[in-house]
C-alpha cells in the first residue's frame, strides 16, 4: 500500500514538473524570407500575442530578456494583453512599457482586450511610445524601406447584428507601400486576408490549439473548433504568408502540453547570394 501511494505521488510530482516547464518555457520560432530588395536584408521582426497577463519571471525578466537576445528592430503584438476573466494587468503593463522604450512597438486589440481591465490598461499605455492600431495603418522605416502595418480591431468590436460584414470591410488595404503587413488577432479568416494581397499577416488567438498532439497539431482553438485548421506556424495564399503564433499565455483552460509559449522571430535575407 505504502509502494502504491509513493508511485502515485512521484507521478502527480513528475505531472507537475512537465506542466510547469511546457507552460513557462520560452521557445524561439524562427523563419526566414528571401527578398530581392537589398535595403530589406537584415531587417527582424519579432511577433509576440496572447500575454493574457502571464509572468515570465519578475517584470516579465525572462521575456524581456530573450526578446532583447533576439535584437528585432521592430516588435508587433497581435492581441488579447490581459484576460477577460481574471482581475489584473500589471504584468502586461511591465512587458509593453520596457519594450516600448527600447523598440518600434505596433499592437492591436484581441476580444479579450475589448474588457473593463483592457480598456483600462489602453488608457495606461496612451502615453508610452507604442501605437494601437485599430482599423488604421502606420508607416515603419527600415533604412529606405517603407513597411505598411495595417492594424484591425477584433469582432466583438461591431455590432453583433452584422459583425463579419464589418470586420471584413476593415482589412482593406490602404496605399501600397513597399512591403505590407497586417496584424489580425483571428487567422480563420486567411482567405479573405490573402485577397488583399498583404504581403505578411501576423495572427493569434488559436493558443497552439491549447493541447498538440504529434503529427496532429493543435486540438482546440478559439473560434475553430476541433483540430482547427490555423493553430500555430506559416500558411501561404498567392503572395500572402500568414504567421499564426502559439502564443504566450492561457486563457479558459491553464495548461499547454505540447505547445510551449512562443515568441517568433521573423528575418529577412537577400535573395541573392
């Protein structure tokens, strides 16, 4: 008996220690793109989503660190800062106002940011050196290069009585600029993204599919459903590539398995030799 009730505690012990580091990790997710403008090799992106107010460590140290390792010239988020179901946003709050004061830093709201603890925690950053993006675009430069960074609002934004129809009208892209990018928390909707001809989307919201299984993927995303088609990694329409990160945080359910939070590194080579 005594046997038994050890075995069973080494086990409960070893399920702790393997929940623990697949949610606390950090993972690099790196791609690379080939261009043919020269001015354009070198430059590096970082993307970073769906914080739901975790910690990584005091003041978010362990994120801030590896991001910092990492030296992007620009830092994009794609939503959902904080949690719609828990109290608190500090631990958001630290992470955007240090990478603010070191990097361009481009945001946009997720559905969990459209809550009390998100509006609050916008009218906090509103003198911070980032930019909320919300149907709007702005205008990054990287040495002679313009980069368009197209910034949409979530649905639960509109009206709920004609809401898709709204949020579709928002992905239009404005002037061309030399490379274009659009940050949309929700990936379902790649098609319909990919048919403006955004050179680079950047999404969220489908956590990795929470659980992912080998040679499977994700198991559940917000919006998806079962085995959701967009759960994490790079998708290509015509001359759209769409990045879906995994993620940072959680949200309704606690725990990553398999799916460790993800920080994506995205850098741009020369095409030629």
């Amino acid at each position: 008996m005594k046997k038994n009730l050890l075995i069973f505690i080494i086990i409960i012990a070893l399920m702790g220690i393997f929940l623990y580091y697949e949610n606390n990790h950090l993972t690099v997710s790196p791609y690379k793109f080939k261009t043919d403008n020269e001015d354009m090799a070198g430059l590096k992106i970082v993307h970073i989503t769906d914080l739901h107010n975790k910690s990584f460590g005091k003041n978010q140290i362990k994120l801030i660190t590896l991001i910092d390792s990492l030296e992007p010239d620009v830092v994009l988020f794609t939503g959902d800062i904080i949690d719609a179901r828990r109290d608190g946003y500090e631990n958001a709050l630290t992470l955007m106002k240090d990478l603010s004061s070191k990097y361009p830093l481009y945001r946009i709201l997720g559905n969990h940011d459209y809550s009390e603890d998100g509006f609050h925690i916008t009218s906090l950053l509103e003198n911070e050196d980032l930019i909320t993006l919300k149907d709007e675009e702005a205008v990054f430069y990287y040495k002679d290069i313009r980069v368009s960074i197209r910034g949409i609002k979530d649905p639960v934004a509109y009206p709920s009585g004609n809401r898709e129809e709204v949020y579709l009208s928002s992905i239009a892209m404005g002037e061309k600029e030399d490379y274009n990018i659009l940050l949309a928390h929700r990936p379902e909707y790649f098609y319909e993204y990919a048919k403006e001809d955004y050179d680079l989307v950047l999404s969220g919201h489908s956590h990795g599919g929470q659980i992912r299984l080998p040679f499977i993927g994700g198991i559940v995303a917000p919006h998806q459903g079962i085995f959701p088609k967009f759960d994490g990694g790079l998708y290509e329409e015509k001359n759209t590539n769409m990045i879906v990160s995994r993620g940072l945080g959680n949200s309704l359910f606690p725990f990553r398995v398999f799916n460790k939070p993800e920080v994506v590194l995205i850098e741009f080579e020369s095409q030629t030799p």
